[in-house]
C-alpha cells in the first residue's frame, strides 16, 4: 500500500507517506495503517474535510492537533471498531504545509501523523471542461500500448498478463499512452477518456478497470500515479486535456473495504449479491412500489462488484472527496460517470453540485444507457422534471442518437410509409431535441467498449463508415471516438468484449502491425485513418461546428441536409444512404443559404456557386462550408 502511494507522490513530494514510515507507533492495541484522502491542498472552496483513519482499534483512539488554522469539528466511530472518521474545518489563514495529528489511544500511548495541505495549481478551480470544441477518444489502457513490458504482472496482484486470452489482461499502460499522444495531436484529439484507471485486484478480467480494488491507486499494471501524471503533463503540453472514468455505483469485490466494512449498511444488500432488474425507469416510475426501485438501485450488477449504499453519508462524503482528489490531484478536464441512474440520485445530485462547486467549468458526462430520451433527459442539469428533481449533471452519453445513426444507415433508405425508419430516424432524435436544457453538451457516440464497433455495426461498408463520422463530427454535442474506430477496427460474428477491445496494432514491440506508423496496415486502414485525420482536424478551426446552430430539413427520398450556422460562418451537410447518385435543388435550403454565393467542399476542396442543384454520391455525405 505505500509502495503504491509513495511512487504517487515521488518527486520531493512524499512527506505525508514518508512520515506514516518513518514515525513508527508506539506498541499499542491500536494503530493508524491508513488515512485517506492521502493528502488535500490548501484553498478549496470548501474548508471542510473528512479523513478516513483506518488501522486496528482505531476507532476509540482520540485525535487532536496544535495547529493554528485547523480544526478537529468532529470524530465519529464507525460500526466496526477499526475505523474513525476525523471532520476537519480549515479556517481563514490556513495555508500550505504539514500539520501534525496527534492520535491517543484508549491506553494512554500516542502516535504522530503528518498531514499534508498542498498548494493549488495556478488556477486550478478555473480548469475548463471538455466542451462541443473537442473530440473525446476512448481508449481502454490495457488494450492501446505497452510502453513498459516490465510492469505486465505484478507479484502483489492477483492477476497475471496473458496477452493470448482475449478476457485477459495484455500489459498496455499508461507509459504507452503517453509515447503515442503525439499520434492523437496529430489526428485531431483533444481530449482523451480513459476506462478506469485505479487498481483492480481481481483473479480475472480485471483489465477493464470496473472492479476497483482501492480508489487512491492507480494499478501498477498500468504504471501507477506517477505514470498518470506524466500523461496529464504531456498531453496538457499537447492541448489535450483527460476524462477520467469514475464507479461510484460499486467496487470490486476484493476492495480492502470487503475484509471489514465500516458499518453493515456500506454496500447494498448486506454484502451479499442480489441482481439489479437493469430497470431503468424505475427511478422515475410514479407507479412503482419501493421494493422495484431498491432493487434497480440496491442490486448488484455481478457477485465480483459490490453495490455501494451511498445513502450512508460517510460513504457519500468519502467519493465525492475521492473525485475531487482525482481532479486536483490529476488535473483532469472531465469525469464520466459510470451506470449513473443505478446510484443513489441524491447521491448524484450531491456529487455533481460539490465538482461543480469546486471547479465551476468543469465538465461530468453520465451514463445512462438508455434509447429513451425521458430517460436520459432526466439527468441534464437544468432539466425541470415532474419530480422536482435536478441532478445537475452537465452532459449525457446520446445513446437515443448513436441508436438512431446505425438504424439509419443499416435500414431500407426510403420507406414511403413510415415516418421512423431511415434518416428519417436521425431527424426525429434530433426533433426531440426540446426534451434537454442543453443538448448541445451531450456527448455523442458511434460506438464505445460495451457494444459493436461502428465498422460492424455498419456490416464493414466503408460508405457507411464514412457517412457516419461525417454526421457525428459536424452534428451537435461532443463527439466520441473508440480507439481504433480510425483503422477499421471490428468485432466480426461476436459480442465478446475481450474481441470487442482487442490490442491497439502497433502498440506492442513484436506487432507485425503498426497503426501509429502505418507499417503492414492495409491500404484501405491507412485510408481510413486519413480520412479520420482530414475531418478531425478540419473539424478543430470550425467555429460553426462548435457553437452553431443547428437546422435540419425533413429528410427526402434517402437524404437527409442541414446546416450548422453562426453569425460568421455556415456549414452545410448531405447525405445520401441512397443506391442512386441525387441532384438535390437548393431552393428548399434558401433560408439557411441566403447571403452565400459559393460553397467549398471540405474533403475535395473545390470550390463552386451555389448552384440550382447539387449532385451527391450514392452513400455518402458531403461537406461544405459556404463563402460569403
């Protein structure tokens, strides 16, 4: 355990930790093993903190401290006797530095803990969010590249690399991240989400990161805190900021918590696995008995993930305090939030309001995997729903459009009697629109690492592919990409996730592969990836895409066009999923083309009057912005 965290703070920064070491206790029926938050920094926007103490009869031990500018408001003992929760004020004056903590057991013996109070980054609680000006790549760190084959297994964790077992972990880290960012920069990322980064400590199938095992470590598999660290730098040096994955619904079961809870009620269900119904509208449901909603929200998705009571406020304060330590500590730009409708909702509310409070333009993105739009809706900050309920999360997971996309692509093109199927499809979600405060911060997918990829979604028709990127990059929200979406990766003939997030080509030294260089890549990869590059980049100066309006016309015969406008600038967008090649007039665009007299088409780059008609490809979209 300090192994871990001192690597967490290396670098002339280790003095809490060194100081647990070095400042033995003294022989005595209780003893600190453990306080978390580590460490805290000076200047939050709260004064209050929670310290987390934990060690053998701890909790009968009595904590005071001599500091001028800290004080000790309350101690409360947990259920179990091996755990204290210590609430700190800090008042006007505090400032940087140590401060010791003197802890007196029942017997009359003391033992001194340093605790340390960083300084802020310059401007830390002015970080900006991620926003509509960027594009999000998702990337599964065991999956994308291995920069460190030493740190593949690790003698104090249960699982091994076995890089032949698609469930099983293949040895990428975060030291691979980092030496292939100039590769992202280069194609177009801004920002970069990461699946859970903090230590998994199951027999198997840890790699995916959502069994997490201590929530203050990053797995050394991965390369620890300190190889987090050096990826923020770097990709900050880079202009891209990082998304952090976060699980406040559960952990994994072999989280140190499991050996002794603090109190019965930590995790739903007395400890034991119950299975969630997955019924999602059970939080809104105003006909559903409580027992329908406890066992949506209390169950537990898998016997290996513990389902977290975040009604127990000590529980609730000590993940709302890990998130913001992960945003300070990490200098995040975002966090998503996993199964976001299975936690507590006051819980949620509580969560998003206290990162808000600290850092007022960061961004929170939630998952609720849900096609209904009620559903999703509900959770957008700002939203006045029946119940009264606001749960201030800024964006959503756009699971209703990325259903609509692939539907819309894969369907008949034109079907004369029915107003859902086709684009018309794409239309309609978007037409719906109304139903959030913002839909603009919405975050909108293709695919991601629960489900198909889009090249197989799309039945590999490269057409498709194309076409559907095209949409997500100029329609409104954040777009997302998965790693690999830019050279064709799939999932041909299964569901199986482990095939789903295979290895990253190039990302290993014996790859025969090589997607960062193009060494052995196939001719039409290396294609898709400079198509990706071209409207990746292109998309980074289009103000219009970022911040214009949207206006979006009825589809017809299989084509569906609209604009993205600002004062300045105009984007116009077609696509045709149509077998035949379409002259579509102009005339009906008038209102949203009045004031332009040329357009130039982004890939081709030509530039033309805006004529009477304009011809558009069998199965494709184009792009063009239009010329004053």
């Amino acid at each position: 355990m300090y192994d871990l965290i001192k690597t967490a703070v290396s670098g002339g920064k280790t003095i809490l930790l060194l100081t647990l070491l070095i400042l033995p206790l003294q022989t005595s029926a209780a003893s600190v093993e453990r306080i978390e938050p580590p460490f805290w920094w000076a200047g939050m926007v709260s004064n209050k903190l929670q310290l987390m103490v934990s060690g053998p009869n701890v909790g009968k031990m009595r904590v005071s401290t001599a500091a001028p500018f800290v004080k000790i408001s309350r101690q409360s003992e947990a259920q179990s006797p091996n755990y204290l929760f210590v609430d700190l004020e800090l008042l006007n004056g505090h400032t940087a530095g140590r401060v010791a903590f003197e802890f007196t057991a029942t017997d009359g013996s003391v033992s001194t803990h340093e605790y340390e109070f960083k300084q802020r980054r310059k401007d830390s609680a002015n970080r900006t969010g991620f926003s509509a000006k960027d594009v999000i790549y998702l990337v599964t760190p065991d999956r994308f590249a291995n920069g460190d084959l030493a740190n593949d297994s690790v003698a104090s964790l249960r699982e091994a690399a076995d890089r032949g077992n698609p469930d099983g972990r293949h040895g990428g880290d975060l030291i691979g991240l980092a030496d292939n960012l100039e590769y992202l920069n280069q194609l177009g990322i801004t920002q970069i989400w990461l699946n859970p980064l903090q230590e998994n400590d199951q027999e198997r199938y840890s790699y995916h990161g959502y069994s997490v095992s201590d929530l203050y470590n990053i797995d050394a598999r991965l390369g620890g805190n300190a190889a987090l660290l050096a990826v923020t730098a770097k990709a900050k040096s880079l202009g891209i900021g990082l998304i952090m994955d976060t699980i406040p619904n559960h952990i994994g079961l072999n989280h140190w918590w499991m050996n002794d809870l603090p109190s019965s009620d930590w995790v739903n269900n007395d400890g034991e696995f119950f299975q969630t119904s997955h019924r999602h509208e059970m939080v809104q449901d105003p006909y559903a008995p409580a027992s329908d909603k406890r066992e949506f929200s209390d169950g537990w998705f898998v016997p290996t993930m513990p389902d977290l009571n975040q009604r127990n406020p000590y529980l609730a304060n000590y993940l709302i305090q890990n998130n913001i330590w992960w945003v300070e500590y990490a200098d995040l730009t975002g966090l998503r939030v996993d199964t976001l409708p299975y936690a507590d909702k006051h819980f949620t509310q509580e969560f998003s309001n206290r990162l808000l409070s600290e850092y007022p333009d960061f961004n929170i993105v939630g998952e609720e995997w849900s096609t209904n739009i009620s559903l999703v809706s509900y959770w957008q900050r700002g939203k006045r729903n029946q119940d009264g309920f606001d749960a201030n999360i800024p964006s959503l997971m756009d699971f209703p459009l990325q259903d609509a996309l692939i539907k819309a692509l894969t369907e008949p093109a034109t079907e004369p009697n029915s107003a859902t199927t086709g684009l018309l499809r794409i239309h309609g979600v978007l037409a719906n629109d109304f139903q959030y405060p913002k839909a603009d911060d919405l975050v909108v997918i293709g695919d991601n690492h629960d489900m198909s990829r889009l090249y197989t979604w799309l039945h590999e028709d490269i057409r498709l592919y194309k076409m559907a990127l095209s949409f997500l990059m100029t329609t409104r929200g954040v777009p997302q990409l998965f790693y690999g979406t830019e050279i064709l990766m799939k999932n041909p003939g299964t569901e199986e996730h482990g095939i789903i997030r295979s290895d990253f080509p190039g990302g290993w030294p014996d790859d025969q592969r090589n997607a960062f260089t193009g060494e052995g890549m196939a001719e039409s990869e290396l294609q898709a990836q400079a198509f990706v590059r071209k409207l990746l980049n292109w998309r980074k100066q289009s103000a219009a895409v970022h911040s214009g309006a949207l206006v979006h016309y009825l589809p017809r015969d299989g084509v569906y066009t609209y604009f993205r406008q600002t004062a300045d600038e105009s984007v116009m967008v077609v696509m045709n999923n149509s077998e035949q090649v379409k002259e579509l007039e102009t005339q009906r665009f008038s209102e949203s083309t009045r004031g332009y007299s040329s357009m130039r088409d982004v890939f081709i780059g030509s530039q033309q009057r805006i004529a009477s008609t304009i011809k558009v490809p069998a199965k494709s979209a184009r792009i063009f912005e239009l010329i004053k």
